[in-house]
C-alpha cells in the first residue's frame, strides 16, 4: 500500500479477517498446498477434545441431576 494510507489496527484487523479464507487458499495454491477434504478435517476435529473442556453432554448430564436435599 502507499505509505501515505493509514489504517486504523481495527479496520485493517477486520478487513483481513474478512478475507482471510481466500488469501488463505491463494497462498495454498501458490505453494502447491492441497488440504484434506473437508469431511476429514471436520472428523479428525470433532474427535479432539481438549483435556481442560469438558464436552457438553457432559456438562448438561451433570447440571440436570437432582440434587440431594441435606
């Protein structure tokens, strides 16, 4: 860009963030990339579970159960 632009952090934060996907597949295939199709990466995802998270059933499962009266 022409020195004299400015841009204030958030705008161009934003603006890259807007398109980051397709600059993001230009670089990949500029360098020969060629990601996992989708399924995959999305299975691989779902089947990483942080160890610090706990899941959301789980979380519903214990929220939901009577308690004992005292």
């Amino acid at each position: 860009a022409d020195d004299e632009i400015v841009f204030p952090p958030e705008r161009w934060a934003a603006t890259f963030r807007s398109h980051a996907q397709l600059i993001l597949h230009e670089l990949g295939e500029y360098l020969g990339y060629s990601p996992p199709p989708l399924l995959d990466r999305l299975i691989d995802d779902a089947q990483k579970i942080h160890q610090q998270r706990p899941v959301l059933q789980e979380t519903l499962a214990t929220a939901t159960q009577p308690r004992c009266e005292s």
